[in-house]
C-alpha cells in the first residue's frame, strides 16, 4: 500500500510555488503550470513588458496583463506602456489609476492602437485612452467602452459617440472639461439633450457631462444610473421638465 502511494505521488507532477518579480521596474507573476507569466504592475514612468522573463534557468512567456490587489496602485506614474507580441489577454481593470498615461504602444495580435486609443483587434471595444487627448474620433466600429477607458481624460470638452455603441453607466469619470456628448440623429441606441447623454427613449440618464453648468431632466426619465453625475461640481442645479 505504501510503495503504491509512494509510486503515485512520484507520477504527479510538483510545481513549485514562485514568488512575483520585478524586472526592470516592471512586476510580473509567473505561472509554474504552464510556463507563463503575467505583468500585474510597474513603478516606472514608461513601462516595457517584455516578450518573455527568466527565473532560475526557467523561461515564462509574458502573455497576460492582469491587475493585481497591491499593485494596482504602481501605476499611477506611468506615462507610456508598450505591449510585446507575446500578449493574448489585457485585463482592462490595469487601467483603473492610470493619470498620466499618454502613450500606448502594442504589438500583440489580439489589440490594435489606433490615434493613441488601445482597442480590440476588431476595434469593437475601446480599453484605454491618453489621458492627455483633447480631442477622440471613436471608430464607428466601437460597441463597447470598458469602464477605465476615459478615466481621468481632462482634456476633452466634446465626444461624439459612434452609433453602434451600447453604455449602461456613465464611462466618462474624471473627464472634467467634458461640456457635452454628440451623436448622429441615426443613433438607434443612444439619446442627447442638451448635451446629456440618455439612453434612447429617454427613460435612463446614463452620463452628465462634468462642466455642465445645468442639466433639465426629461419627465421621463424613471432611472438615473450610477455615476451619472460624477464629476460634476459645477453643476449647482439640476430638475425635471
């Protein structure tokens, strides 16, 4: 009994545990399971991941962006990120304290840069913009804004949204300067009054731009989301028409 368990235990593989590094100002956490490894954090001012880390004669491949509890925080000083060919996957939640980001850089296949912003490959979902940009062009191709995507953009005092665009919550926080949305009459989601951004049949108030002097809210609004007027300390008076 005990040489069969003893037999057994020597069949099952051992991984053994290892602890996060930090290569060049950059925080990685390798995956002894499968020989990967995912950046979770910096604490440099421009960040480059690299394709690939070595730890104890033991090569991971860097393939995963993944916010970690305790270094979400380590980005904060980062204004430039470059993402290697090696990345499949990029949690968007890496963005979430990110002030002074205002260069991305990527070449892995599965996302694209395009005028700075950090999309999808299919440029339907939008998971980071420069936080310096004053002005967007968002693709008509976009469908989704992940919640980080304009965090802290003070800059901006105008967004035209794309018409294939769907939004439940305001995704537009710390955008300060923002003063109004603008969509195409031809818009079958969304709706704009006097700059405010509803949803379209004016029953939800999804986001109030935060330098918006006032804000008159339709009668048939019977939800205001949440968020909805984060941001907006110049707003003194808001009611219903």
């Amino acid at each position: 009994m005990l040489l069969a368990l003893a037999s057994l235990l020597t069949a099952i593989p051992c991984h053994a545990a290892i602890g996060d590094v930090e290569i060049d100002g950059v925080f990685y956490r390798p995956d002894t399971t499968d020989n990967t490894a995912s950046m979770i954090g910096a604490n440099v001012e421009n960040v480059v991941i690299k394709p690939s880390i070595t730890i104890d004669s033991k090569t991971y491949t860097v393939d995963k962006v993944k916010s970690a509890i305790n270094y979400d925080d380590k980005l904060y000083i980062c204004k430039s990120i470059f993402f290697p060919s090696s990345i499949q996957k990029i949690d968007p939640f890496i963005f979430s304290n990110t002030p002074k980001l205002s260069s991305i850089d990527c070449e892995s296949p599965e996302y694209k840069v395009v005028d700075g912003i950090l999309y999808t490959k299919d440029m339907t979902t939008a998971l980071c913009v420069p936080r310096d940009a004053s002005s967007v062009n968002l693709p008509e191709t976009l469908e989704q804004l992940e919640f980080y995507a304009f965090q802290n953009c003070k800059y901006i005092q105008k967004l035209k949204l794309p018409n294939k665009l769907k939004i439940s919550s305001n995704r537009f926080l710390g955008c300060s300067s923002l003063t109004e949305f603008i969509i195409d009459d031809t818009n079958t989601n969304l709706s704009v009054l006097d700059g405010v951004l509803y949803d379209k049949k004016y029953k939800s108030l999804l986001a109030v731009p935060a330098a918006l002097d006032n804000v008159d809210i339709p009668s048939t609004v019977t939800r205001i989301e949440s968020y909805a007027f984060y941001g907006c300390t110049k707003n003194t008076k808001h009611k219903s028409i």
